[in-house]
C-alpha cells in the first residue's frame, strides 16, 4: 500500500524518456517539521500532484521577494 509523503522540488528530470503525462521529479522528502530527511527520485503525474506550502510562507527560510521586472534596469538615473 502506497501513502503520500511530503516533498521539496529540487528538480524536473528532463533527461529521462516518460509517457505523456508522466515525469520523474528530484524531490527532499520532508518530515512533520518541513526538515528534510531523505533525496528520492520519483516519477509522477504532475496532474496528480498538491502544492501544500511555500518557502515564502514557512517563515525563517523565507526566500527573498522577487524583483519587479517591468520596471526600467536603471531607474535611479532616470528619476534625477
């Protein structure tokens, strides 16, 4: 009997031939915590997948926030 576990994305394996729909995953797998406790490469149906939480939300390993990329590359110098 399969049961569900909780993963960290590290990589999509596009190195490996699947079938349509499919693709073989680099994942952490995590514990309660959200610590990691194992590498596993896993294939999948991405369909099948649940995004349950992100960095962003998890508090001290906040990744940082994104930087606008609609804004011009050097404003400082346009706004003198």
């Amino acid at each position: 009997m399969s049961r569900p576990i909780i993963a960290r994305v590290i990589r999509v394996r596009d190195d490996l031939i699947t079938y349509h729909g499919w693709c073989w995953l680099d994942v952490y797998q995590l514990d309660a915590k959200g610590d990691a406790v194992e590498r596993r490469t896993i294939y999948v149906q991405p369909a099948g997948l649940r995004v349950v939480g992100t960095r962003t939300e998890s508090g001290p390993g906040r990744l940082p926030r994104a930087r606008r990329t609609d804004a011009p590359a050097d404003t400082r110098r346009m706004n003198k």
